[in-house]
C-alpha cells in the first residue's frame, strides 16, 4: 500500500499525492493512504465512507470551518503524465503532471495542516472525498451529505479547488442534455427514399453557433456563461442514412438561474427537437456579504473573483454553509495534458490558511 508522509513539506507531499494515481473511481489505495496518515494524529477524529476521509478536531471552539477537497483526477494524458516533475528552481519551481493543479496541491496543503495545527483558534473539520470529475451522483461530498450530513456542519467552508490562490466566490451551474434528431433509414444507394438525421444536425449545430453567450453579474461578481456541444453521435452502417443522431450539449449558467431555469431556456432553444436531461447541478452564489467570508477574504488579500467552473461549493450552500473556492493551480491548466501548478502558489496557500487558522 503506498504511504504519505506528513511531515515533507508541502511541495514535496503535492508530488507524492500525485504519483498515487486516482483516477474516478479508483481512488481506493489513495484514500488508504490518507487515512493511514491521518490515523496516528492524537487531536483529530478519522471517519471514513467509502474512498472518502474525514477528520475534525474537538476543541470546542466557538466556530467550526471546513477544508475540502477532492482526491480523484480525470485520466492520464496519452503520453503519461506521471510521475510528476519538475521545472526552474527557488520561486520559479513548477510542478508537472496530473492531480498537480486539479486538485492535490490543495490536498496537500489540507494534509499538512491537518498534521501541523494540533491547536487551532476555530474548529476544523477537513474532507477528502472521491468522485468529483464524474457524473453528479458518484460525488462523494455529495453522498457524505445524504448519509452523513452532521459531518459538514459548520459556519463556513474553503474548497480548496485551484485558484492561482485567488478567493473565488460562488459557482456556475452546469447541464448536460441529450438533443435527439430524427430521419428515416434507407440504403444509401437510394438516399432520396430516406431522410439523414445527421444532416438534421446540422440545423441543430447552426442554432448552436448563433447562440450569443452572456455574462451574467451576481452580487458584484461577473460569471461568464457558455453553451457548447460536447459529443455527438449516430449511424448504423457505412451504407445506411441513418435515422438518428444525438447531440449532447452542456450548457454552463450563471448562479442566478436555478437548473429548472436552465432546463427552460434551454427547451426553448431546442424546440422541435426531443431533448433528455442527462446530469445538471445547480450553482451558488457568491455569498461574500457574509461576516466568514469577508474576514477570510480580507486575510487572503486579494479581491475575489468568479469561478466559471461549477464546483462543490454548490453543495455546501444547499447545506446553508457559505463557501469560497481558494487553492494553489492554474484553473486553466486542469485536465491539460500539460498540467501544472507552481510551487510558490502551493507554499502561499498554505501559510495562509495556517494563519487564518490559527489567529
């Protein structure tokens, strides 16, 4: 079983999260591996449900936050990207490969905190869970707040998602459906006996193109929306007019609009077509008028920005606890085949929070 030692610095302990691969829904030896660390440590309480790590300590504090982040990675890159590596020196240290900026930079500097603060001036509960870069019913914070929703109280939550240490409020929501053209089948050696349903695509994919997005201001923060078609499919044959195709389309909202909101807009937009709704998550606004967010805000020193991505911090506002997104990596890297975080944004990040946890 691989194993994690907490007492490497953070940089290092980000390399070693990484070389532990966890893709979705093998996160199993990771999780093992994060427990087994966290077992030892006499001030925290260790729960787990399935590949997801819980541990809180008990001191009675007059509040309680949370530090979350996910363990899991989308695939390796088709020229492996592990194990990591490293470029430059000193400041300019960066850090390649996946998990690096999406997101186990934050989990180390969860980890590390977790070991080097036995004694801090609020409580904290910090999650490590699986599931997140698949569909919306594998998530694991999700399931820990079906079945476990008393291991998330709190008054305030950091999901420690890649921000190029950046607060970043509030989420969009995100959509996923199936757009269904129809034709008829016929041998293609007589196509005007039939009606290609792909060509009907088209039509569809036009509709699309001419969609003019929006950015949408929600409490002062201005989301960016967008609307794309992310597969599409149909055929039988290579000599049959096929009689149906399937875009799917996913279509990212602006936290002002709730997933029936979107689902309308996006019903009307597709009139005339059979459309399924296959995965949505609504998203949170930002929620930065509240007395947590603005102390964390004012420690962190920079002024808060969107997060265009829909991220877990929607969960945590369906559950009343106001949350930000905060945490080393360029967003823009994340799922690259050339992701990569720079050191210095891991080592800002966890100073940081060790000061905000501990003043």
């Amino acid at each position: 079983m691989p194993s994690l030692d907490l007492r490497q610095d953070v940089v290092t302990l980000t390399r070693a999260l990484c070389d532990i691969e966890s893709v979705s829904g093998a996160e199993g030896p990771l999780a093992d591996a994060i427990e087994a660390a966290l077992r030892p440590l006499a001030h925290l309480e260790v729960l787990r449900d399935g590949d997801a790590v819980v541990a809180r300590t008990h001191l009675g504090r007059a509040e309680r936050v949370v530090l979350a982040g996910h363990i899991d990675t989308v695939p390796l890159a088709a020229s492996p990207n592990l194990p990591t590596r490293v470029t430059g020196e000193g400041a300019d240290l960066v850090v390649h490969g996946r998990g690096t900026a999406d997101m186990k930079g934050g989990v180390a500097v969860q980890l590390a905190l977790a070991a080097g603060v036995a004694a801090p001036t609020r409580d904290v509960t910090y999650v490590f869970y699986d599931g997140e870069e698949v569909e919306s019913e594998r998530n694991g914070l999700g399931r820990i707040a079906r079945l476990h929703p008393e291991w998330l109280d709190a008054g305030f939550a950091v999901l420690l998602e890649p921000t190029s240490a950046a607060v970043e409020g509030g989420c969009n929501g995100t959509i996923r459906l199936e757009v269904t053209t129809r034709g008829v089948a016929a041998h293609s050696a007589r196509a005007w006996m039939g009606r290609n349903a792909i060509h009907e695509a088209a039509v569809l994919l036009g509709r699309l193109t001419a969609y003019e997005t929006q950015d949408v201001e929600v409490e002062g923060l201005v989301f960016r929306e967008s609307l794309n078609a992310v597969r599409i499919g149909g055929g039988v044959a290579g000599n049959v007019i096929p009689d149906r195709c399937v875009v799917t389309v996913n279509y990212r909202f602006a936290p002002s609009k709730s997933v029936a909101d979107a689902e309308r807009h996006l019903r009307e937009l597709f009139a005339g077509y059979e459309v399924t709704v296959s995965d949505a998550a609504a998203g949170a606004r930002p929620g930065l008028d509240r007395p947590a967010a603005q102390q964390f805000v004012a420690l962190i020193g920079r002024p808060p920005q969107p997060k265009y991505g829909w991220t877990d911090v929607a969960r945590f506002s369906e559950l009343g606890v106001p949350a930000v997104n905060y945490g080393p990596g360029d967003p823009l890297t994340a799922h690259s085949d050339t992701e990569h975080t720079p050191a210095a944004q891991v080592i800002e990040c966890e100073q940081r929070l060790r000061a905000w946890l501990t003043s």
